[in-house]
C-alpha cells in the first residue's frame, strides 16, 4: 500500500511538472512572437531584449538563436550573428544554417571556417539551383583567398599627407595625366549637412602642395567620383538628386575654358537615364566614356557600360553615341567603380561577385578597342580584403596607384599611394605637351592636330585642335610609333616623329614649342616621318600618311613649286651619304607625281651630311638628321 501512494505521487508530479513545463513553453512561444512581430517592424532593440530573454530560460531555444543571428546579420553585428548560428546549429538540423555560417565566417575573412561550413553544407542534396551557382562561387572564393594570403602582391601604402588628408574624409583620387595635379573628392563637415566638394592639390617636386577647392564647380549640393581628361580641360562627375537631374544620380560635366571651369551642366541622354549612373572614366584619347549604371537592360544589379563621346555639340553639349554595356565583366552582382588607364588598354573596377576576398575588390582586365574584354583577374591580397575594396586610379607611368582607405581610422578616409606589383602595372604611357604659334607674329595658332598610330595601317588618325592659346596635350602609349602633324591653313605644315615601338621604359614625355611658318618662297619644313629601307632609296609603307599629307599640302596650294630635298646623318662614307640623299629625294618626288602633283611643280636634291640640325654625336640628333625637307622656291 505505501508503494502504490509512493508511485502515484511520482505520476501526480511528474503530470505536474509537465503541465507546468507545457505553459512555460506557451509563454515562451508568446514572447517568441512578440520578437519576431518587432523583428518585423524593424523595432530590434525589442526585438533582441525578447529574445534575449527567451534564452535565459531556455538556453536551447533554437528560433531564439535564429531570430538574433537574423537581426544582428542586418545590424551588421558579424561575431554575434556566428554566436546565436553556433548554438542554433547544433540544436537545428536545418542544413541552411551551415551555409549561414560560411556567409559570416567569409564576412569576417575567416576563409578557413567559412570553407569548412560551405563544403559542409555541400554535402545536402536538396539545394536549390540558384544557390548552388552561389556556393561554387563562394568555395571557389575562400580557395583563392586562402592562397593568396599565402602569396600577397606587392603593397606598402604612404599616406599622401596633411596638404591633402585632413580630419575629413578623402577620397576617389584622380591623377593628371602629367602627374602633376590630383584631383580628389573631400566630405566637408565643418556646417551644415556634410556634402562633398572638389579639391585639386599640386606637385611640387616630390611633396604635394596645400590642396585648393575648384569653386567655380563646388556647389551646395555633392559633387564626387570624377574623371579628367588627358588635357585636364574636361571634367566628368557624378551628382545626385538635382533639379535638372534625370535619374537618382547623374553624371555632369564642366570645361576648363580660358583658365575658368564652366557651370556644370548635366550630360543628358543617352548617357544619363532615369536609373542611377555615375562614377565615369574617360579614355585618355576622349572616345569613350566609361561608367556603371543600374538601368535596364544590364546583366546585374550596376554594370560597368561605355559610351562613344563625340565631342561637343555647337550648343556646348555631349554629342555621345549608344551606350554598349561590357557584359564580360560585369556579373549579378554589382560591378562599380570603373578606370581606363591612360593607355586604353588596362581596366580596373570593383566587383562583390566576381571571386575575390569579399566584400568590393578590385580587379584588372583589358579592353580592346572594339570592347572585347580579356585578362581579367583579382588584384590580390593585401590589396583586396575581406572589406570594400574601390577606387583606385594609376598614374600614366603606371607605377604608382592612388586609392582612400580608413586604415588610419582616427582620420577617417584618408588617400594613399602605393607602388604597384609588376604583374599588375599597366603599359607605360608618355605624352605630348605642344604650344602652336606664328613664327612671324608669335601668336597662337589654333592649329588642326594630327596623330598617326604608324604600327597599325587599320587604326584611325586621332585628329584634335589646338585650343585658343594654341596649346593642346595628347597621351602617347609607349610600344608604337607615331607621325605628329601639325598644320593650319596659310602656313607650312609641321611633322614630328615620336619612335616608341622599342622603347625598354618611358621615355620623357614630348614638350614642343612649334614655330608654324607661313607660306612663303624660302619656307622650309623638315619631315621626320618619311622612312626607307636601311641603305636604301626604297620607300616604307609607314611613310604613307605623311607622304598622303604632303599631297593633300601641295593639291590646297597649287600654285606652290617646291625643292624636294634629302640629308642624312654622318655614318658611312660622304660620298654615299650625298649619293642615296639625292635618290632618297627623287623617290619621294616620284611618289608626288604619281600621286597627281605636277612633275613641273618639283625638283629634288640631296644634301648628305652636310646641312646638320642636331649634333651627329647622339642616337637622337642623328635620327633629326636624317629628314626629308620641302622648300619653296615658287608661289
């Protein structure tokens, strides 16, 4: 009998402790929720006090655990997402929460741990497509930064200084094509709303003087991430939410005319849309305006597209071709923050989805002039991390990057430079600086340009003008040769010859001081890009646009006689230097005349080595030497 009682007290409170274990876990139900009802209204501080809660009364309340990694994932609080992930997947057998774990392990860089969780949750055989697509990438992603880590690139970041980083933030650094000037975006705090303005600071020697504001572009509202080009007279920008807009944001622009930028202006259409575009670079030969932009008709969410610039409509306004988006780089995801390098070759821009080491990194590939994209590849680590990684611009040489980090945090962003990897350093870029005068009158001559790629009889004469004081800067890719034509109507026409093909690094850039002559009887102008065979009379097929150039001379003046004549450097023996000068000549007044100029008009003659205009004694002066000159010896 004392056993029976003993026993039925056992079941009375075993049926009691049930009962009351069953109501609290009502309650915890309740105020589980009542968590995810604030969860939803956004209402977090609730929401994670609630759950919190459920958790001291039940530390294996695994939708507890699940809500918080929620909320503290869109809190961007990586390390207590992990913790609540870490509990819920051992009392949850949901596969998903090992893919979970890998996401915030990848967040932090912790590339180890997030394989291992990827890889785990591999092993499910019920994942859906799109994720899996998702999952390769990112396995493939933790393998790339694992090695890399293991084999970083070159990277030691200087801080550019106090004359250009201030307790603001800097960033998106543009260099000039000379390197001469940076020109950079600053977040100004000091009143009112923060909002962004252009600074441009200058070389002096090897220290950067005390950066100055461009007023004449700075407004009230933001203006950020911009392009130059070559010449630094046009500036591209991006702004957002202006009256004259016609997206979220725009890209704007503003010319540098007679040493005074113009009001900004919105770029129009085609370039802007109703979407968001912004963050443009320019080509250094001013073809094509690069960009990213979220509009239709892209393959992600931004894409990086380019379009045809065409100069200038005679209202002041782009006159820009069809936009084509660059579908090789671009991805699902976003791809942002687009650099031609001045060669318009080398491309850098910033991807969250292509593999990399999370977050934005930078990649680099190249750009035919066609559009077709090839070499594309991560930066690397320690130049890419686990955080956003973006804008980064290289001077013309090639060896130096700028880019803004926060890695001195007390100053917020700040710009650095860095001397780039080998491996990663764009082909060199020289260029050519030319101020056109009178030789007579010593004005400026706003003279028609003319650059000739003389390595590719397919590639398009590049035809420019010098602007009102006479003066323009082209950028000049090393590894080709090139025919420089100036000329201007009434004057002769002037020819350099820039020879680049062979160059081993970059060579000093061309500073001209061109003198134009006008068309007078004693005239004379030197031709440097009328080439032969070694030893020879036999004319080569890159003489071709220059000697075109002369037809065209004496079909616009042909009234004009003129003295073909021929000189040579002092190599070799006098007599055969006078000898092949006098055929080298007669060949190019045989070329004229079966090009249609009257034979009547042209007589030649060769000079040898006796008429110098540099010193024989260098590799350059006797390249100077060695020349066809025209003269006038009747009009």
């Amino acid at each position: 009998m004392k056993s029976l009682k003993i026993l039925f007290f056992v079941v009375v409170c075993t049926l009691i402790s049930e009962g009351i274990l069953a109501q609290e876990n009502k309650r915890l139900d309740k105020l589980f929720e009542e968590a995810r009802n604030d969860y939803a209204a956004n209402r977090y501080s609730e929401a994670i006090k609630t759950g919190t809660q459920i958790l001291q009364k039940d530390a294996n309340y695994a939708q507890a655990h699940l809500l918080l990694a929620e909320i503290y994932k869109e809190m961007d609080s990586t390390r207590l997402e992990i913790k609540h992930l870490s509990k819920a997947v051992d009392l949850d057998d949901n596969p998903l929460i090992d893919f979970r774990l890998g996401e915030a392990f990848y967040k932090l860089g912790m590339y180890s741990e997030a394989l291992s969780f990827y890889e785990k949750y591999k092993e499910n055989k019920t994942i859906p497509e799109k994720r899996q697509f998702l999952l390769a990438c990112k396995i493939a992603s933790c393998r790339f930064a694992i090695n890399s880590i293991q084999n970083p690139v070159d990277f030691e970041p200087t801080n550019l200084g106090e004359q250009i980083n201030t307790p603001n933030d800097e960033y998106w650094p543009t260099p000039t094509l000379d390197g001469k000037h940076l020109v950079f975006t600053r977040l100004m705090k000091s009143s009112g709303r923060p909002q962004e303005d252009f600074f441009m600071a200058e070389l002096d020697s090897f220290n950067w003087e005390n950066a100055l504001p461009i007023s004449a572009v700075n407004t009230d509202d933001n203006e950020g991430a911009q392009t130059l080009s070559a010449d630094a007279k046009i500036l591209f920008f991006t702004a957002c939410n202006r009256n004259d807009g016609m997206g979220s944001c725009d890209i704007y622009f503003s010319r540098l005319i007679n040493g005074k930028w113009s009001e900004p202006q919105n770029a129009g259409a085609p370039l802007n849309t109703t979407s968001w575009e912004g963050q443009p670079s320019l080509s250094s030969d001013n073809k094509y305006l690069y960009f990213s932009s979220n509009r239709k008709g892209g393959k992600g969410k931004k894409d990086i597209w380019r379009i045809a610039f065409n100069g200038f409509t005679a209202t002041g306004l782009p006159n820009w071709g069809t936009p084509e988006n660059l579908e090789a780089l671009n991805t699902s995801g976003d791809e942002i923050s687009p650099f031609i390098h001045a060669n318009n070759h080398n491309f850098y821009f910033a991807s969250d989805t292509h593999v990399g080491m999370g977050g934005l990194d930078l990649f680099t590939a190249t750009i035919s002039e066609n559009g077709q994209v090839a070499e594309l590849k991560n930066m690397g680590y320690p130049i890419n991390t686990h955080k956003d990684d973006l804008g980064l611009t290289i001077s013309s040489i090639g060896d130096i990057a700028y880019f803004s980090s926060a890695r001195e945090s007390d100053n917020g962003l700040d710009i650095f430079s860095f001397n780039l990897d080998r491996g990663l350093q764009p082909r060199a870029v020289t260029y050519i600086k030319a101020k056109v005068s009178n030789k007579t009158t010593a004005q400026p001559v706003m003279a028609d340009i003319e650059l000739v790629n003389l390595n590719s009889s397919l590639a398009e004469p590049r035809i420019e003008k010098a602007d009102i004081n006479g003066e323009i800067m082209l950028a000049l890719p090393v590894g080709r040769n090139y025919a420089f034509n100036v000329s201007e109507e009434g004057f002769m026409f002037y020819s350099y010859a820039m020879r680049l093909a062979d160059a081993n690094s970059l060579t000093d850039p061309f500073i001209l001081n061109i003198k134009l002559e006008p068309i007078e009887v004693g005239a004379e102008m030197d031709l440097y890009n009328i080439y032969y065979e070694t030893d020879s009379f036999a004319i080569l097929a890159e003489s071709e646009p220059e000697l075109q150039k002369l037809v065209a001379f004496l079909q616009n003046n042909n009234k004009l006689r003129v003295e073909i004549q021929g000189h040579t450097d002092s190599s070799g023996k006098p007599e055969s230097n006078l000898e092949l000068s006098k055929l080298r000549a007669k060949s190019v007044v045989d070329y004229l005349a079966e090009n249609g100029v009257g034979e009547n008009r042209l007589q030649s003659e060769g000079y040898g080595d006796t008429r110098p205009v540099a010193t024989n004694e260098t590799v350059e002066g006797r390249r100077l030497n060695r020349r066809t000159t025209i003269k006038i010896i009747a009009k």
